[in-house]
C-alpha cells in the first residue's frame, strides 16, 4: 500500500536498496572466485542437455530393451538393481525414446551435486582457496562430467548421496543438529532404492573414522554413548542394508563380482593377470592404486595431456596428504578425511582380492572424489605458499579489489569459451552420428551384420536393419573373453549369397579383430570396400570377391 502512497520515498528505498547490493558486490571478496568457478561448472552440465550418446555407451540405450513391455516383464530382461531400470520404465511412459527425457536427471543431479560441494566446503572449511581449488578440479573433472551424461542414474545419485553423507560426518564432527527421525528414515529408504550397492561402503567408512578419531581423542570409548552418538548413522546403514536386501529379494541383480563382466577382470586379483605370489600381490596393490586414482583425477583431455596431469594431480595429493597427517592435532575433519580414505581404498583392495569388489575403477568409487580434492586443495596450498612472498609484492603493488574482479570475469569468460566448444563438440558428434545412421538405413543388400554393443541402438534408431540382421555376439574386449562362432547356416549364405554387398555395423572403437572367427570367414569371400567411422558407429561396407 505505502507503494502506491508515497512513490518517490519507495523509489528511493529501492535505489538505496540496489546501490547498497552493488557496493557489497564491488567489495573485496574473495568468494567471488570459487562462485565464478560455480557458475561455469553448472552450465558445463546444463550442456549435456543437448547430448545423445547414439549408444558410444551400451547402458544408454541398452535399458530401453524391451522397455514397452510390462513393468515385471522388463525388469526381469535386465540383471542389475531396480535403481537403474526403474527411472528407465517410468521414463519411457513420460518421453517415449527421447534421450532428453533420459539425460535430464543425471544433468540436474550433477548440478544438485555440484552446488552441495559449493556450499558445504565454504561452510565446514571457510577457506577460498580450498573451496575455489577444489571447485575448480571438480568443475573440469571427467568422471563428475561423465556421470552428468549418464542416463543409469543410480550413479549420479550415488555421487550425489555419498557426498551428502561426507558433509554428514563432517558435521557431526562440529557437532550440527541431528535431522528429525521420521524425516531421516524416509529419506534414507529413498537414498538407498536409487543408489547402487556399494554406497555401503562410505558410509561403513564414515562410521569407523568417526569411532577412530573419538578413540583417539579420548584414549577410550564408551559404546553406548558412541552409538548414542552416532545413531543417525547406524540407522541410516541398517536402512540402506534391508533396502538392498529386499530389493535384491524382488529383483537380483548379477553384474557385480568376479567373472561377471570382461571390462572389470583386471580390477580382481584372481583374473588380473599378476602372479599368484607376493611379487604378484604387490604389484596388483601398486598398479590399480595408480590406476584408480589417475581415473578418479582425470581431465577431459586428450591422453597425452591427460596422463601428465593426472600424476602432477597424485603428487599435489601426497603433498597435501602429508601436510594433513603432520597436522593431524590441528583439524579433525582433516583427520577424519584422511582415516575415511584410507578406509575406502583398504576396504577396495580387500574386495579386488577376494574377489566381490572391483579395485582401481572408479566406476564404484566416486564417493573418493571431493574428500581426495580437499586434500589436492591442501597440496596445490603449500606449492603456491612457496612463491607467496612474489604475490604478496604484486598485490601490494596492484588494486586488490580489481584483480579479484578481473580474475573472477575471466573465469566466467574462458569457461563460456570453453563450453561453447563444447557444445560444439556435442552437436557436431550428433550430426556425425546421424549421418552414419542415416547410411545404415539406407542399405539395401540383405546381408548385415552387427555387433551386441550396438545393437540396441540399431533396435530403436534402425529397426528395419535390426530386425533383418545378425547378431555377431560381443567379441574380444581388451583381448579378454572369445568371440561366438558363425552360424553354418549364416556360413552357407556367406558363401552362397549373390548379392554383392555385406553390411558390418559395429560401436565405433571395436574392430573386427575382436571377433577373429567372423573375421576368418568374411575375408575368405569378400573384401573391405569401404570404411565409415562416427563418433559412436563404425561402418564397414564388403564387396564380394
């Protein structure tokens, strides 16, 4: 009402107002930094929105196998938990093959994911540099973007959940207000149906760090007031334990342990290829801690740029490991962190030897990633504290307030230049992809063959071709496995067939070697004609000889 009564006072209120929003923004403040960071790594998700995989990954459209059919009767053509194919089934009902209706979950949960870390690391550690070297590694990060295009949501939940509950024991640790427990206990089961299984396992390593670190304040522990203590989360473990059972009960899921998957046998000691000895053991130990933490610290670049940086990034990580353990007094989260790492990497390596976890992936283990990029935050703080005295200088030197606004404005630029290339990258991938998609559909002989990487793609973008095809089976995968023998009668019409023209369509990194049988027999009678390769579909056209 004052409004429209007096409109000069109100508009001068409002003027005050947004002068006053503008003199606090011009201040010096560091956050500036970190948020500028923020704000590119959320629109480096939002992206993906645009993405279509065109099945370089099989589970993208793997799930959507028999999607039309009844909710038992699909579920029951996937062996893995109800938490990748239910979002599928109840996706499918909503958008139909769209893979936008697929990606827009794992998209806003990375966003979700990312915003948390924002505001938890500001909160628990109060540190800009922490908080802007961390944020800054997680923007870029490849498997934290990876699991933003992800459609097996279960995963991007998995990262989401985990690091919730890392800021969890955190602040339990600066003693924060337990949730109400109607509230937790609904929340827990949600957590739990779409997470996969192995989130048992940071939470296991929360609980125990916390007992260490009280054991080791406190020389001795009294149980009762420890599980007092930490009640919320014993509840929340025994919650996510029945809800894995039961859902294991109603649907088991078999894709986890050794033997049941060619890409995860060298990650178990038994099928990794070392020797059965100590030389043997310590080389597995070695190898796939290397392995595990250079894919967990990976940046989107090419391999010869990626490597190099990856181990500069283990070596910032020894650094601030260092710094952590010498100060281990100082700061409990610190100490906390370090022990629930270690916890973590320990319980992996015990799970890659008897066989029940896969050791050095990080497919498992994203929950690793923000506690091991605080302690990279600390390594990077100690190598920059070294030439301080030269930035001391500068700043003494230079306008402090403008440089904190410059440095954040080029943040924000240089991320909108990258995103854009990006964005350039996905939709040029995706004209490519459909190209060559468009040159499967318009083949006309009546002989085609196909790999079962890409056949689930061919099923919904090419059924005809689908339908009138060939299944070659999956092939070698990193020389591990055999390919499936020819059919006699697909023999005979090799041999017999009069039509000039073969069709092999296979995912874009496999190679015909990969099925050395099929190989022996197509060169026998026909000869490679012509080569066309996308960013996720090779096609291989075969003139008879």
């Amino acid at each position: 009402m004052k409004k429209y009564l007096y409109p000069k006072i109100y508009k001068k209120i409002k003027l005050n107002r947004i002068l006053g929003a503008l003199r606090s923004l011009f201040r010096i403040n560091y956050w500036l930094l970190p948020l500028s960071i923020l704000i590119t790594g959320i629109f480096s998700r939002l992206i993906y929105l645009l993405y279509d995989s065109y099945g370089s990954s099989w589970d993208d459209y793997g799930f959507m196998l028999n999607i039309e059919k009844s909710f038992f009767e699909f579920i029951g053509k996937h062996e893995t938990q109800l938490a990748n194919t239910v979002p599928y089934w109840i996706i499918y009902r909503i958008s139909g093959y769209s893979f936008f209706g697929y990606v827009v979950i794992p998209v806003m949960i990375s966003v979700i994911t990312t915003i948390l870390i924002y505001k938890k690391i500001k909160q628990y550690w109060n540190s800009v540099a922490v908080l802007t070297f961390s944020l800054f590694l997680l923007a870029f990060n490849n498997y934290a973007i990876y699991l933003t295009k992800y459609p097996m949501v279960s995963y991007g939940t998995s990262f989401l959940v985990t690091t919730y509950f890392y800021f969890l024991f955190i602040g339990f640790l600066d003693k924060q207000s337990k949730p109400k427990l109607s509230y937790w206990i609904l929340l827990c089961f949600l957590m739990a149906f779409f997470t996969i299984v192995t989130t048992v396992i940071p939470i296991v390593c929360g609980i125990t760090a916390l007992f260490v670190i009280k054991f080791i304040k406190n020389k001795k522990i009294n149980f009762i007031n420890f599980i007092k203590g930490s009640s919320t989360f014993l509840l929340a473990l025994i919650i996510f334990s029945l809800t894995y059972a039961i859902t294991y009960t109603v649907h088991s899921f078999n894709n986890l342990g050794v033997d049941k998957r060619f890409d995860m046998l060298p990650h178990f000691y038994s099928t990794s290829g070392h020797e059965q000895n100590i030389i043997g053991a310590g080389n597995f130990i070695i190898q796939n801690t290397e392995r595990l933490f250079l894919e967990l610290f990976a940046l989107p670049f090419r391999d010869s740029v990626t490597k190099p940086l990856g181990f500069i990034l283990e070596i910032l990580f020894f650094i601030g490991l260092g710094k952590t353990i010498f100060n281990w007094k100082q700061s409990e989260k610190d100490l906390f962190t370090v022990i629930y790492i270690f916890l973590a990497w320990f319980s992996m390596l015990v799970g890659g030897f008897i066989g029940v976890y896969p050791f050095g992936t990080s497919r498992y283990t994203a929950f690793l990633l923000v506690p091991c990029l605080i302690i990279i935050s600390y390594g990077v703080i100690i190598v920059t504290s070294c030439v301080s005295p030269i930035f001391k200088l500068l700043m003494e030197k230079l306008n402090v307030k403008l440089v904190i606004i410059s440095a954040s404005v080029s943040i924000i630029i240089v991320g909108a230049v990258l995103d854009s290339f990006l964005l350039n990258q996905i939709l040029n991938h995706s004209k490519l992809n459909s190209k060559a998609l468009a040159v499967v559909n318009s083949y006309q002989g009546n002989l085609i063959l196909f790999s079962s990487f890409i056949n689930p793609l061919l099923s919904i973008k090419a059924r005809d071709i689908y339908s009138s095809g060939f299944d070659m089976g999956w092939g070698k995968y990193n020389n591990l496995g055999s390919d499936s023998e020819v059919p006699i009668t697909l023999k005979k019409k090799l041999q017999e067939d009069e039509g000039s023209k073969l069709l092999i369509i296979m995912e874009s990194t496999q190679k015909l070697e990969s099925f050395p049988q099929w190989k022996k027999v197509i060169e026998e009678y026909y000869n490679l004609e012509n080569e066309n390769v996308s960013p996720a579909i090779k096609i291989l056209v075969y003139k008879k000889k």
